[in-house]
DNA sequence: CTTTAAGCGAGACGGTACGTCAAGTCTTCGT
DNA sequence: ACGAAGACTTGACGTACCGTCTCGCTTAAAG
C-alpha cells in the first residue's frame, strides 16, 4: 500500500554526489564567486570527477542554480511578539550583522545576482529566495496592520516596505558603501516606518 | 610658457585605439553582457590587436570599467524645483525605468557588485558609481530638509532615506521580482518618504 | 562414462553473448579500423552491456584477437592439383585481389601489425594468423618440390620463398605503393619461382 | 639581389616549436606506437603547449605524418661497386639488422603502417619512404641489368624483383615470425635473385 | 519444482585525453 | 622607438571512452 515505488529509489551514490558536489560549490561561490567559479575546482574540491558533474548538471549556470536552491534551508524565523518597532528592529539588526559576516552562507549573494542575470532558472532560484528572506519581515508586518498598530497609505504594501526597510542595509554592503551596523537600526526604523 | 607640455601630446593611434575600442567594448556589453564579453571578441570587432588592449587597459574590469565612465555624461540632473514629493518622484520613475532597460544596466550592475565583493580596486568604483548614481536625489532631499519642508527624526540621514526610496526599485530588480514600474511610484513615495 | 564432462557445459547465456559481441566487434572493425574501434561502440551495436564484455575480455585488443581468431575458418584452400606456377598463381590472384578489398583485410592487417609491436599476446596471434595465411601456398610448394617439379638451392626453404612470392603484393599494399594486381601475378611468378 | 624574399621569413619561435615537437613525437612513436600516442604527452615531453600544436598540426595523424617525414634523410647508401649478388646481399644483411633494432625502425614502422590505413596524407609520406627505402636496392639491380649481369623475365620489374628480396625478412618481422637474420641473406639471394 | 547462484542490463563512478577557446605575456617586425 | 601583429603558455571548457563498480532482474542448474 504504502510501499515504495521502485522507480522512487535513487542509487545512493548518485544523492552522494549530489551533497558533496553542491557542498563544494556554494563553498567556492562564497569564495570566488560566479565569474571565477570553475567546474574544474568543483571536481577537485568535492573529490567527484569532472564527468560525474556534467552527468548530472548541464554547465556552471545549472549547478549554482542547484546549489544556490539548496540555501533556501536558512530561513529566519519569525521573533517573539511585542512591538511591531521592537521585533521589526530585531530582525534588522541581525540582517545588518549576517550582512557583514563574510562567513555567511549567503556571501553568494553577489555571485547569485550575477547568475540571475544570465540565467532564468537562477533567476527563478534567486527570486524565491529573496522572498523567503524577506518573509519574516512581511510577516510581522502584516500582523501590525492587522493588529491596527501599523497604518500604511493607500497603495502602499508590506512587501515594500519590507523593501525599503531592507534596502540601507543590504545595498550598501552590496556597493560597498559605509554599512549600517546594528547601532544604526533603531534610527532606520524610525526614518521608515510610518507612524507617531 | 603657453607652450602644451610635450606629455599632453598624445599619439594620435593611441587616441584612435581608445576611442574605437571603447566602442566596441559598449556594444558588446549591450549585445552580450558583461560575463561574456571577451577581450577576444572586442579586439576582433574594433580591429585592434589584444596585445595593444592590454597595454592600455588592465583586463576586462578595467576595460569595462573606462567604458562605462564614457557614459557618465548619462548621469541624471538634478530636477526643476518644485515640491520634494514630485521632484523625488520624478527621479524614481525614471530610475523604475531605466533599471528595466535590458542593455547595459541589467548586464554591467550585477557584474559589477560581484566583482566588488572580489576585488577592492572595483569595489572602490562600485561605491563612487553608487554614490553619484544617487547624488540628484540626496540633493534633492538635503534641498528640502534645508528649505524646513522635510523633517527627519534623529539619527537619520538623507542617504539613508535615498536608500529606502531606491531599495525597493533596485532589490526587485536585482532578485528578479515583480518590479515595481512607474505608476507604483507614487504609492511608494507616500509609503517613505516622512510627512503628513 | 559418456556423460559430459561438466567443465565442457556452458551457460548458454555466454554463449550467446560472446556470439554477437564477436559479431559487432567484427562489423565495427570493417567500418572504422581497429584505431577507431571502441568498446563502447561494440556494446551498443551488440545490445549486450559494456561490463559483460568486460567480463569476458580483457580489452580492445583481447575482444579484437577473438574476433579475428574466429576468421580462421576463411583460410584458404589448397587448390586442385597441376603445374606448380599454375597453382602458385591461382593463390597469389585470390591474395592480390583480397588485399585490396577495403573492408576487413585493411582495417585488421595494419591494426595487427601495431598491435604486435606493443603487445606479446598479440603478437603470437598475428604470428599463427601469418602463418596460417601462408600455409596453402607452402604447402603447394612442399609438394612440388617433393615432386621434384621444383629444386631450391642449398639453404632455402619453401617458406622463405613463399614470403618472396607474397612480399611484392603485400608490402605494396601496407605502404600504399602502387598495388600488384591480378595481372601482374604471372611475371611475379616467373621473376621468382626458381627454374628453367 | 639574392635578398630573402620576406614572406620566406618564418618567425624563429614556429621553427622551434616546429622541430622540439617533432622530436617528441618521433620519440613517443618509437617508446608507444602510434595507438598510445597522445598530444598531451607530446606537448609534456616538447614543452610546447598542445594549443600550439594544434595551431601546427590538424590532429595526431597530421602530427604523425610530419613526423615521420622528418625520417626521410636516415636514407641507406649505395654499396661500392662490385658483383649483384655481393652488393645485394650487403644490403640486406644491414636491413635484417636494421629491422630487429627495437628502438625506432621496428617501433615505427608498425605505427606508420597503422596510420596510412587511417589517413591519405599519411599514406603518402608512407609511400614515399618505402620507395626512398628500396632506392638504393633497386638501384644496384638496374644497373646488374644494363651491365647484363642480370636478366629478368619478360614482365618484370626490378622494382618487384626488390619486394621479393626484401619480403621475407620484413614481413617475418612485421609478424613476429622467426627472423631472418644475417646468415641467412646469401641462401636468400641465391633462392630470389634470377640466374646461374 | 523450487531454491540458489550465475550471468546479465543498466548505468554511475573516477579517470585521461580529446580538440577548442580565451586569457594574458612576450617576441618580432614595420613604420 | 614604439605600436601593431600575432605566436606563445596556461588552464578551463564540455565530450567521449576508459575500465571498475554496484545494483536488481532473470534465468539456468542442482537439490
């Protein structure tokens, strides 16, 4: 009844592969990023031989898709309740310090945006990812407006203003402007978010 | 004494070589993106040796790098005065725009942020592109905060509150998400912007 | 008593395998040489799996042996009885017009002849196939001499002097000189059987 | 006057690359044959880069071809003058000497032979150098035959009558039979060579 | 007439070499 | 003398086979 169809089972040496070749993949994208990425690195670094890779991928474009779908496990979680301000700066300040960190799973991030560019299925990749970073965010925002603590302006969603609240930080670490640390938040929440 | 210092004389090749390679290298980022834009291909369509490519210019960062600063004549002007409102929201518009244009926004600005992350010299550039990039609309902003028509809580900056007003533009472009075009404008800047 | 001997009993399974793989190995080797010729080819044109070539054989060269070894049965016939020059001739026509034949001779001699430089095993096939090749005219001229139809000097054999007879047609054909063709055979044949 | 036209000026680096991979490759002939010849190896053990072959050379036959061509002034003089049967079996007494050298003449003929059933333009250097190879034989048996020393039959050749002496002992060699060495030559002249 | 062990196909694996392409360096020539 | 031309080394590309190896399936034999 249950039973396992047989067609469900995958060799193990191909889900091996698999782990191993992606692990060394975001590795290097962190590392090097996109442009200096090689399929030759990929092999040497993970131990999988070059033809393994392309049996199972069709170029550099389709494995950092891979992989890059394999960091949708990092989501943040939601914060406690309490005061829309409150949680809404708790999320910030670790976004603002995660940014910085250049050990962050997502030091990719530039290397995906790239790949974005030149690809749809990354780009694909790339968008969902965003969203499910941002989807705290949103989250606690919208229960605010639900709650009447939050009143936007007609026309005006939660999504963008999760994006403008987001946007100081992430895009001056993007161009490598002066960041805005953790100390910097309380005074964004209060430039951005509407209200008394 | 009036006489040109014999070091402003430049050989008339090299500012041929200069001019056409130049050339060729924006059309080709336009036609193919900046990840695969070869030297090759720009020295085979401007009809100039590699080897004089590189003597000039370092490699293809420093190459694209002088290219896009032709373009710096592009840079937005500062709006006609009016109120901030309408004046940042004929910045955004045009910014919504232009961000969408296929040529060389979407295929230099990702390449560039991910070269930024790798290479310091670009990441200097990355940042003195972003700056000017927002200048006219800080200008406009410090106009109206000095004029008393715009009032920021503590703590806060006109850059940062451009940031907030591009972010959203810019992140959705970048993530590949719904952009937001011209007539989402309007609802953004009621959403940041501070005020009544 | 008459029982078969166990060891004699073979799977039929092997049987069969090692038919058709002999089969495609040998259609493979007339269309595109032993250079060309690749495991990989002989297993999908045989239907049977690349590892149960490889567990029947030991390579290329093992599989290549095999097959030629099943062309023994192609071995000339000793020819009618008569006068020596005529049998003599009636052979060396048949050997000048199978060497130019393009389809196996061509593609196995030389692939032989390479082979045997390089590998011992190879070389004791390449021998017993040279020797069966020559055999029927040896024989033609062991009779003949027995007869006394034919007297050779002190110090010659019938084989050296079948290797004279077979050199002008063959090692025209292995360095691609102007070939010796059937009409050519009786002045070969006077120029080198001795006698009046 | 005598000036070098300048389109016969070849740039010195491609005449040093020409001749280090030619030596290479006749060496690898000679240690590997012609089937476990490689442009990598080739390009390891010349120091030139296998991107520069390929700029010389079409392929392992086109590198192949050349190489041997290179062979072509190892050419055997001819003997001194004195009585056909004497200068006959002077030749092939060192050409049954020649023939067993392993190093390159037993190497790489095999690999020639295997490469002209490959490749016309191989054939072609391969003709060539089994003519240039029986020069000097044929040589002193056209000069037998205007002295009158020698008399062929009607039809024949001393081109032919060349193949015959020398079959024996190449293609005993060719096919790992039992060689013919030195002492056996004089019963071979005596068994081929037309007269008393 | 079932076990049971073998031969089998399928195909993933780590490798080596292929022939191509671009990068960036360096030598030679021509103006 | 210096810039243009282009040959060079290097190294990654993506492909094809190599020979090895696990898998289950199926099929022949021995109990």
């Amino acid at each position: 009844m249950a039973a396992v169809s047989r067609s469900d089972v995958v060799d193990p040496r191909i889900e091996r592969s698999r782990e191993v070749v992606l692990a060394a993949a975001l590795e290097l994208l962190a590392e090097v990023g996109f442009g200096d990425l090689t399929i030759e690195a990929v092999a040497a670094r993970s131990g999988v031989a070059k033809s393994t890779i392309y049996r199972h991928w069709a170029g550099k474009l389709d494995l950092v898709a891979s992989a890059c779908a394999e960091l949708k496990s990092d989501a943040r979680t939601v914060p406690a309740p309490g005061p829309v301000r409150q949680r809404v700066a708790e999320i910030l300040t670790e976004f603002a310090v995660n940014v910085q960190d250049p050990t962050w799973r997502r030091a990719c991030l530039p290397a995906l945006i790239e790949a974005s560019a030149r690809c749809p299925e990354v780009a694909a990749v790339s968008r969902q990812l965003a969203e499910m970073g941002t989807a705290p965010l949103v989250q606690v925002l919208d229960e605010a407006v639900a709650a009447g603590e939050l009143r936007l302006p007609a026309g005006a969603t939660t999504a963008v203003l999760a994006d403008a609240l987001v946007g100081p930080i992430l895009l001056r670490a993007l161009f490598h402007r002066d960041p805005l640390d953790a100390g910097d938040v309380p005074a964004l929440v209060d430039l951005v978010l509407p209200g008394p």
